[in-house]
C-alpha cells in the first residue's frame, strides 16, 4: 500500500550539506500500522513528509496505492493534495476561528470536483460519531480540551476517506494518562475503518503498543525493522536495545555453543550467563542485553541447570508497580525490577539468574 524506495533528502545548512534521510526503504501492508521511531534529528519526520509531498526527495521513489507520488529518476512528483492521503500534525493544526463542523468539513469544502453539501454534512457527522465528539458541532474548536482536539484533528483526516492516514507524533501534546488512554482507542479506530497507517513517534511505549511493525531509526537510517516483540526481546544493538527500555549490558565470550538441545554458556563480567541463539562459536566476542524484568532471584523452583550469579542489593528503588533493584556484582552492577511485594533489603546477599531465551546477544 505504502512503498518507499532508497529515499535520500539532503538540504543545505550554514555547516555544509547534511545528509537528513540516507536510503530508507519501507514496506506497508494494506491495513497495516507502521511506525517510525528514532531519537530527534534521525530523519523520520522528513520521512513522513515526503511521503505527504511536504519535503521533495533528493533521491527515491514512493508508491501509495497503485501509484507512483515521487521518482526522482523519472521527474515524477504529484502535489500534495492529489495524493490519496490524510495527515494528522503534532499541532492538530486546528482552525481556531471554526467551530468543529467546520473544521472538519473544510477538506471536503476545498476538494475538486466540488462535494455537494448534503455530502459534507453526512460525511462530517460520521467522522464525528467515529471519535466521540457527536453533539460538539457547534462549539469552537479552541473551547474543546487536549484529548478533543486530537480528536478533532484525526475526525478531519478520517472525513477525506483516505487509504492511508500519516500521523506526526500527534499525541506528544497531551498529558501522560490522557495519552495512554488516547493510543489504544486510536489505533482500534484506524484498524475498524481498514486505513494503512504510517505513525511517526519517539515514545518507545507509543511504538510497542500501537505498530503491527516497528523501524528504528539513527542517523537518517533504519537500523533495525520487526514486530514490537521482536524489537524489545531480540534488539540487534545497543542503541536499539537501549532506546526501545531499559537494559542492562556486557561484553561476554561464547564458552559453550547452543544446541537445539541444549543451551549454551556465555562468560561475562558479572558471571557465567545461559543463551539459547544458535550460530554462535566456542571463542567468539559477543555483547549481551539483559531487560531488568528479566532478572530474577533465585528460588527453590529455578532449574538446577541455571547458571546463578551472587550479589548484594546495593540500592532499591519504589516504583508503585514494581521495585527496581541495584545488584553489586564484584566491579559490575546489575538492575533487575522486582514484584513491589519482594522481600528484599539492602545490603541483602542475593543470587539472581537470567532465562536463556531472556539473553539478546548483540554485535560485539
């Protein structure tokens, strides 16, 4: 539905040419939430807007559709408003001077060939219904609240009936619980009503809560591109793992190889760890990501064949939902988060252990 090929933007800056997206390529399904997301400056907002025709290209090809919106080669850029989108800003870009019909019903109002009124009016009471704001067509946008507004914006994108809907970090300006509240109502919205959507974002929960898929991106580039399960258990880097939670890492040496039988060993500086990724070689220099929920205290039900690591509780941490723990190990620290009930103090001497298949073995 959405095909971006070997996209490069490069602009001009007082510092000399800065090379802001280098060979992006991405792939969305009809239907299919895909999301950007990468730290500020990494090229994915520019993305997002030369897929909108907001940005030209200095290099690529981009298909939505069954038609081809930008080629470079071939001189190829159809205007923005000709391309069979919608967008959904971090500002909302809300008409402060138009009530909420209006400001819904305006895209229709500038559409060619002209949308008979009657039209408007059907098309503009149903997005309205779709995001809960029926009853608020005559109010002035400026009257309604954060939560409303976003709303507001995504009625206007869903009035053009669309195929594909772009949204730039559209709920970065709500609070923390109206946000949490916002991402799953919005992403069942656009799933019910069959759009392929491209979300932009730097909030690592937005991403794994809201994307069938997930691109990282550093640099102007996508390092790494998987399901958001994939992305948290199997991260291939430290700046992937570190950017999508919290991690705790270490260099290690592969000591005893994985099986499809059998675990293997891996020597790290905070102690011997089991792994279960195949194609690693008795020798080889590797890097480990470790998730804190991962880490846990060993008990009597722990499988006689896990490898334990000893250490003191340096430092305990109450989070409400769960205490995070430092572990002293020798010269290494380990953090693990621990169910708030735990029984532990510091200055406690623990063994903890890690599951093999919670180990993510990075490029060292």
């Amino acid at each position: 539905m959405i095909e971006i090929e070997n996209l490069h933007v490069r602009f001009n800056s007082d510092k000399g040419e800065v090379h802001a997206v280098r060979g992006v390529t991405v792939n969305v399904a009809q239907g299919e939430f895909y999301t950007l997301l990468g730290p500020s400056g990494c090229g994915k907002t520019t993305t997002l807007r030369c897929l909108a025709g907001l940005e030209s290209p200095s290099d690529g090809r981009i298909i939505i559709g069954e038609t081809v919106v930008h080629d470079s080669n071939k001189g190829i850029s159809v205007p923005t408003f000709r391309r069979d989108l919608a967008m959904v800003f971090q500002s909302y870009a809300i008409w402060p001077h138009l009530t909420v019909f209006e400001n819904v019903a305006f895209p229709l109002r500038e559409m060619k060939p002209k949308v008979h009124e009657s039209e408007i009016e059907r098309r503009v009471k149903n997005a309205l219904e779709l995001v809960q704001l029926s009853g608020y067509e005559s109010r002035p946008a400026p009257f309604l609240s954060g939560g409303q507004q976003q709303r507001l914006a995504l009625a206007r994108a869903i009035v053009r009936e669309a195929s594909v809907v772009l949204f730039d970090e559209p709920l970065s300006n709500l609070d923390a619980k109206l946000r949490a509240e916002t991402r799953l109502e919005l992403r069942n919205l656009v799933k019910r009503l069959g759009m392929t959507a491209l979300y932009v974002t730097h909030d690592q929960t937005e991403a794994l809560t809201m994307a069938d898929r997930v691109a990282i991106m550093r640099d102007g580039m996508i390092v790494q591109e998987a399901t958001p399960t994939e992305i948290y258990k199997r991260p291939i880097s430290r700046f992937v793992a570190s950017f999508i939670g919290q991690c705790n890492f270490a260099d290690g040496e592969i000591m005893q190889a994985a099986t499809s039988g059998a675990h293997g060993l891996i020597a790290t500086e905070w102690g011997n760890l089991a792994y279960s990724a195949n194609g690693r070689s008795v020798g080889e220099k590797i890097s480990v990501a470790v998730r804190p929920e991962n880490v846990r205290l060993a008990d009597d039900t722990t499988a006689p064949d896990m490898p334990r690591i000893a250490g003191e509780v340096s430092e305990i941490i109450f989070l409400g939902e769960a205490l995070e723990c430092k572990v002293t190990l020798g010269g290494s620290e380990l953090i693990t988060r621990l169910h708030p009930s735990s029984a532990v103090a510091v200055g406690d001497t623990v063994d903890v252990v890690v599951m093999a298949d919670d180990v993510a073995i990075l490029a060292a």
